[in-house]
C-alpha cells in the first residue's frame, strides 16, 4: 500500500474501501473480547470461516472477529449484519446452522436469541435487548464492526475523519479549545479536565523539541476491563484521539503504556500501529499536513502504582516505578524531563468524537460539569456482567437494575463499590445517585476508572475494607512512611475486627489513621487508600460494631466468627451434606439426624448449600 | 527574592531554597529523617510535612522538596501538622521500635503512645544509604528490591556486588542502625524519659 499523502487521497482509499464490501450481503461479527475469548470464541470463529468457505459463500458473507461487544455474560456472542440478529451463548454445535440458516437465508434462529427475563420472548435485534437498549455506546458500539487487525474496518467507519478535520481545518489552540468547550474531563480517575492540561503542556517549552503525549493503559483496579477493551477492540479510535492532541499539544512522539498482562492488547496495538505507518497516518508529514508523529508501546510489569503518572513514565524511561513529588508538573517536565501529557486510554477515545460532532453536540450528553458517556465493568454479583456505555448523570439504580438486571439468586442488593481501591462503596439509600465526577465523590467515592463491583447481603463489608487493604499493601510502591506503614497497620486492625479481636478503640485509631494517610502520603495511591475503609466505616458502621461486639458476621464471611450446625428437627439424614463435606467433619447414619464435629470443620459452607432441606444452620 | 510567610513571620529567601532550607535559615525547626544535606530529596519519610497555604486553600506538603514561592505562607507547627507528625513517628516506631532516633523523636513531638502493632524491620526505608552510595560514594551497590510492605534495602540478586568496597558510608548515614537506645524501657515500648526536659526546650510556650 502507498502511502497516503492528502485529505483526498484518504477519502479515496475509504471509497474504494467500501465499494470492495458492496458485494457482501451478510455480515457476521464474533466477539473476541476478553469475556468470549474464555468461552472458545475462537474455535467457533475459525469453524464459520471454515463453514462459509466451504459452502462457497466467502464471496458474499463476511466473517470478522472483533473486540469486546459489552454483554460479556452472555458470551460467546456474534452480531449478524444487516439485520442486526443478536446471538448468545453460541457453541460451536451450532455453526453450521448459523452458515445455513442465518448468513444464507437470514433467518433467525430462535434458540439462539436472548430470551427476555420477565416476559421470557426471544429478542431478535441486539437494540433491542434491554441491557443494550438503555446504554449510550458511543465509543463500544464500533467495536462490532471492526476487526482490530484490519485499518480498513475502521476507514469504513469513518475513522481518521476527525483527524483530517483537526490537520486542515483547525488551528491546534482551536482543537483545545473545542476539546474544552466540549468539556471532556479524564476518564483515568481524577476526572481532571483534559483541556487545561493539554493546554498547560502546549505553553510548556520542549528545549530541545520534544514534547510527548502519552496513553494510560495500565489499568489496574481489580475487576476492570474497560480501557483494555476499547484498545484492544479498537486500538486506531484511540490512536486517532492521541494524533489530534498531539497536534493540538505540539507533541512529536507518544507512548502507550500497557501492561504485560494484555498481550492481546499489545498485538493489536502494534498490528495497528504497523498499518497506520504503512498508509502514512503515523510518520513524517502526515497526509501531507507537515505534521510528523509516531508512537511507541511501552509494555509494564503490571503494577498498580504504576498507572500514576510519575511512577508511569519512570516506568517508561526504564527506573523503578515508583511515583515522585510533583512540585514541578509532568506538563513541564514529565518523561525524559520533557514536557509530557498524560491521559486515560477512555479520555482518548473520546477525542475524535468531540472533533466529529462540535462542541454543542458533544455537551449534549451529560450533566452539566460531567460530560459525554462513561464506560463501566459491572461485575460482581450481578445478572448481566458485562462493559456497559451510558450518559453521565444516569444513576446507580438505572445501571445496576435496568441495564445490569439486578442482583441474582433472589439476593439481596447491599453496596455497589466503585473507583476500584481509591473509591467506596456506596449503600443501597444513595443507589440514585447520577454517575457524575461531584456526585461520586460527595458520597464518599469516586468514578475511578470505571470499576463497579455490586455486592450482595453474603458480602461481609469490613471484609471488603480488609480486602482493598490488603491489595494495596502488595500494591503501594512502598516508598512513603504514611501509605507503607499506614497500610501495613490497617490491615492489622481490620485483620482483628474480622477474626473477632477487634476492639471499639480500633475504630478511633482506624479514622485517625485515615486522615494522616490522606494528608501526607506522596502519591494518588497512598492518599486515597483508606477511602474504602472510610466509607464502609461510614455507611456501615454497624457491621463493624458487630463484629467487635457480638463477634458476629452477619454475611457469614469472617470464619472465625460463624459456625455451622444441623438442626436435627429439619434433618432428614439424606447425607447430602455428609458427601459433600471435604474434610469429613459430619458424621451420621442414614434417615438419622446428622452431626457436624466443630473441631473437624473448616467452615466452608459446603454443607449449607448442599442440604436441600435447610438443615445446616450458618451462625 | 522570595517573600513568604512562615509561622506568621514575613520572610526572604533565595529563589533555588526549598522551605525546609528557609525554615531553617530563620531558625525554624522542622524535623526530617530522609532529607540530607548534599544527597538528592526523596521526600519518602513525610516527617518533614508542613501545611501550605495558597490561594485560600490549604494543604500538607513535605518541606524538604518544596520550592519556595512567592506569597504562601507555611505553618510548621499547626495542630495539623503536629497531630500528622505524630502518627508519622508512631508508625517508624513500631516498624523500628529500638532505634533511639525515632525515640528522641517520639519524646521531643509528645508521642507518648504506640498504638500500632510492632515489628521490628531493623530500617525505615529513609533510602539515605541508597542515594548516599550512589550519589556521593559513586558505588551505586544497594537499591530497594521488592514493592509495598516487602520493599527493603539490597545488595543486586542479595549477594555482596563487587560494586561495594565496604567504605561504610551507607552505615555512617543510616539514621536506625546506631546503638539502641539506653531508656528504660521494654522493647516495644515507648522511652520517653527525657519527654518533659525535651518537650520544654522544643516548645517552651507549651501550647
Ligand atoms: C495509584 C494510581 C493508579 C492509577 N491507575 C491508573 C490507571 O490504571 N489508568 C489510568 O488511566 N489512570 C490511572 N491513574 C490516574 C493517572 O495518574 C492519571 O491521572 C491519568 O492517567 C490521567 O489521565 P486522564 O486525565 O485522562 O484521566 C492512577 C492514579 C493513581 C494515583
Ligand atoms: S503513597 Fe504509596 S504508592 Fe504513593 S509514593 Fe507513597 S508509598 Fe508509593
Ligand atoms: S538501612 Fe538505614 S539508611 Fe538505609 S534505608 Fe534503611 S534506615 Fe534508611
Ligand atoms: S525529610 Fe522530607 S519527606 Fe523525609
């Protein structure tokens, strides 16, 4: 492929792109994200190709393998173009099916559909499947239509348009401006507006030239997926948004940092990058504009602490990553001492959008200081488990019970916990708060980066505390006193509340505690650590008090603090529970009341759900 | 030069000071452990914090890396600040409870408790003996190996480096490993013995 030299030579490469795929009368696209790729999407994505090639159709029936479609509970999922058929839970037994029925004839086939929960009707489009039909997929609807390997999926979706627009008809300090006006605020946590830093960074002066933008992809808040879905499911959307700020900042050189642990996501990335140079959209005078940038992947060992931007780039320049004082901003002197900018893969994907449609239009979606959609790992104990895309200012309730189908099992909803280690959870009287940077963080949160953990009644939440606690005492990079030894010793305290050694006092201390770390840790990381021990402490208090003064779990979480018993009235000696117990702690004879042998047992839980009759009485 | 307050004084200092260095310069006392003249600021300690306040806003901030600026005014001993530096102190106790630096300045700032739980790691992590090895003795033999609670001070793969010669200046500098302290006390516990003779010099008004 020649290298593409002018606006006009790119339109022409997208026509004659396009023209290529009007022979297709069908489209099939599989999901390869995360969540499929677990449930063999791959066997089944090789087995179509095979099929439609052998029944001759390759001609006229696309197959493609794409990024994450969202609905990952449901997975593997495949989209049928352009009918817009919805399947789930597809097996590879179905294949031929598929090829025959579906992608010939376009017929749907019923067993295949999502059928609704409450009226159980098959739906045959995937808008209209009430878990995608409330989102706002602004940036995650692409994903279904491009093969992340392929440029060309994304030039058919209009791709690079923005940056044209951006090149040659935007003077870079109106591309800041726009991207202000439109208010995009950075979706890597702090919410900080991204605009003031491009800004910041654009007046900074690169002694020798070189000012860099960088790509935050370390994601590391357990149970997050969605930064790495939207790059490796579409890595040019976010390539595009780092070529405008570039240009817009003055930047000649990017990084995007990942970690070692998405090696699909460095692939694609650099499959991407690879393509992207070959037609000239990265390089010298890009499409003729005189405007010369290229990124490099910088791949890191996975380490929490070094998402932060100054433990990001020491990182990068290959030192230990392990944040620094700031007193002078990365804006001035970052990477390589050069005037850097740092921003969250989600916050660069957005840019092209706000290039696109203006401003005004951007603006529309949104609340007022929080704009545009946010992308969310809804996991935890929830229906649909999946990345779901909606307006800012929708609440808590609307994501978690409309688009996320409520809590399972006829569970009873406790806390929804987001902004991963640095946020809180949040308890089920304030479930209408609007996603929204302020509102968040007035209750004690925080949006983070887009993790949201839903807990149910069996979740025990000074465990939860313990748990955050303890991650990031493995986490913390370990060089300040307060995030250190404060961690250290949190865990301590919450290790004695949960195994029943707890004492009122504690409490005190634990609040204390909390407030100095905040006050004087060096970092993001050490300065919000305790946010999830203070908003459980806050909005569950009783818990606490609980387990300190009745030694009582009420979740039955904390071992120590439960024991189990039959009760010999309910038992009918079916010795269900007997069979299950792993380490033989129950004994008795058949049709007779059976005994559990407190030394023996190791408070599993196993017998509880094994008896059928309710016997097994949890304490 | 800059004009700054520091604890209610109007004062000047050069424009490349940090405000440790000009607190210091008017007499102030601000206490450190991981600051050391003559070696690169890590700012790891945090004992060194003060608050600053900007533009109405006010916040802590560790002195010994914090340029100077015109018009902030700096608090080193504000009911902030001192409740801050003691927990600071209590937590380097009770992860080096014998040291008598961390004694001393658990009497001179009033810490009369430790309320967390003990265990003695033999260093606080201060990082002087890394940066005075690399930066003064040119040796560059230790660095800090592992992350979180288990990061701690080694030698490349735990092994003696050729790199070392033994000049001991990592030993000079290290502000815990020094004779324990000779107070009365049970290991673990707090010392304290010259708490009201050192507390009367560090804060004759008694506040
Ligand atoms: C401990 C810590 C971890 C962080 N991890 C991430 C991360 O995984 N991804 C991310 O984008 N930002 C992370 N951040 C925030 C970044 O430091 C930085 O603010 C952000 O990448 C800036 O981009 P944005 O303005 O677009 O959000 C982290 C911050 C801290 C303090
Ligand atoms: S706050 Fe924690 S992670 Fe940040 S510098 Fe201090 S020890 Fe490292
Ligand atoms: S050995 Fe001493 S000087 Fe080195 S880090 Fe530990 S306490 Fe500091
Ligand atoms: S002396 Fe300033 S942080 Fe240690």
């Amino acid at each position: 492929m020649a290298k593409i030299k002018s606006p006009a030579m790119l339109e022409e490469y997208r026509n004659e792109i396009l023209r290529k795929r009007e022979r297709y009368t069908r489209v099939i696209s599989l999901c390869g994200g995360p969540g499929c790729h677990a449930q063999h999407c791959n066997e089944i994505y090789e087995a179509v190709k095979k099929a439609v090639e052998k029944n001759g159709s390759s001609e006229s029936v696309m197959v493609r393998k794409t990024g994450c479609h969202g609905f990952c509970e449901m997975g593997p999922i495949a989209v049928i173009q352009p009918e817009g058929i919805f399947y789930c839970k597809i097996s590879l037994e179905d294949v031929p099916e598929i090829v025959e029925r579906t992608l010939e004839k376009g017929e749907a086939i019923e067993r295949l559909l999502y059928s609704d929960p409450e009226s159980e009707k098959a739906i045959i489009k995937e808008s209209k499947v009430p878990f995608y039909a409330k989102q706002k997929r602004l940036l995650m609807s692409m994903n279904e239509h491009i093969d992340p390997g392929n440029i060309e999926d994304y030039l058919a979706q209009g791709g690079y348009r923005a940056l044209v627009k951006a090149l040659f008809e935007m003077e870079p300090l109106e591309i800041i401006d726009e991207v202000d006006k439109a208010g995009l605020r950075g979706r890597g946590g702090a919410g900080f507006p991204a605009a003031s830093k491009w800004r910041a960074c654009r007046k900074a002066i690169a002694r020798d030239g070189i000012k860099y933008v960088l790509c935050n992809a370390d994601e590391g808040d357990p149970g997050a997926y969605m930064d790495r879905s939207l790059l490796e499911g579409n890595p040019h959307l976010v390539l595009e948004g780092m070529l405008i700020g570039a240009y817009g900042i003055g930047a000649t050189e990017g990084y995007i940092y990942v970690r070692h642990e998405y090696p699909l996501t460095v692939e694609n990335l650099l499959i991407a990058l690879d393509q992207a140079r070959e037609v000239g959209l990265l390089g010298k005078n890009i499409l003729g504009s005189g405007f010369d940038f290229d990124i490099k992947v910088s791949i890191g060992g996975g380490a929490f602490v070094c998402g932060e931007s100054t433990a990001l780039m020491a990182s990068i320049e290959g030192r230990i990553g392990e944040p620094r004082v700031k007193h002078i901003h990365t804006a001035e002197r970052g990477l390589f001492n050069r005037p850097t900018n740092l921003n969250n893969v989600e916050t660069w994907a957005n840019v092209p959008l706000i290039i696109n449609q203006g401003a005004v239009k951007y603006r529309k979606i949104g609340t007022k200081t929080s704009t545009g959609t946010k992308i969310f790992s809804l996991v935890g104990s929830i229906n649909n488990t999946g990345l779901v895309e909606v307006p800012m200012g929708m609440t808590l309730r609307e994501i978690i019970f409309d688009i996320g189908g409520g809590v399972p099992k006829g569970r009873k909803f406790k806390a929804v916990q987001t902004g991963g280690p640095s946020g809180g959870c949040i308890p089920e009287s304030l479930l209408d708060t609007p996603v929204d940077f302020d509102a968040l963080y007035d209750v004690g949160s925080m949006m983070g980066s887009g993790g949201m953990i839903v807990m149910d009644e069996t979740t025990c939440m000074v465990d939860i505390a313990r748990y955050f606690v303890d991650f990031l005492c493995d986490e913390s990079c370990g060089k300040c006193v307060p995030c250190r030894e404060g961690l250290k010793q949190m865990l301590f305290i919450l290790e004695d509340i949960t195994q029943g050694r707890g004492s009122l006092d504690q409490l005190e201390l634990l609040k204390e505690l909390a407030e100095v770390m905040r006050d004087t840790s060096l970092c993001g990381l050490g300065q919000t650590a305790a946010n999830p021990v203070l908003s459980t402490l806050h909005y569950f208090e009783e818990e606490y008090i609980e387990h300190i003064k009745k030694k009582k779990c009420r979740a039955g979480v904390c071992k120590p603090l439960i024991s189990f018993s039959i009760n010999a009235k309910k038992c009918t000696g079916c010795m269900a529970c007997r069979k299950a117990c792993p380490v033989g702690a129950i004994k008795g004879k058949k049709k007779e009341a059976h005994v559990i042998q407190p030394e023996k047992c190791e408070k599993c839980g196993i017998c509880f759900e094994a008896c059928k009759y309710g016997a097994v009485v949890r304490k | 030069m800059v004009k700054l307050i520091i604890d209610s004084q109007s004062v000047e200092a050069e424009e490349t000071w940090t405000v440790l260095e000009a607190a210091r310069y008017y007499g102030i006392d601000i206490p450190t452990l991981c600051y050391y003249e003559g070696l690169s600021p890590t700012s790891s300690c945090r004992l060194c914090v003060v608050e600053v306040i900007r533009g109405g806003r006010s916040r802590l901030t560790a002195s010994c890396s914090m340029p100077v600026q015109e018009g902030i005014e700096v608090r080193t001993n504000s009911e902030r600040v001192r409740k801050a530096r003691k927990v600071i102190i209590e937590l380097l106790l009770a992860s080096c409870p014998n040291s008598r630096t961390l004694q001393c300045l658990a009497s001179k700032y009033g810490v009369t408790k430790i309320r967390f739980k003990p265990e003695d790691r033999g260093c606080i992590l201060c990082g002087l003996c890394v940066r005075m090895c690399e930066e003064q003795m040119q040796a560059g033999a230790i660095g800090f190996v592992y992350r979180g609670v288990d990061r701690e001070v080694a030698m490349p793969f735990h092994t003696r480096h050729e790199a070392c010669r033994e000049c001991g200046a990592c030993q000079f500098i290290c502000p815990v490993c020094e004779m324990p302290c000779q107070g009365p006390m049970q290991p673990g516990q707090l010392c304290n013995a010259c708490l009201d003779a050192v507390q009367l010099e560090a804060f004759p008004s008694k506040d």
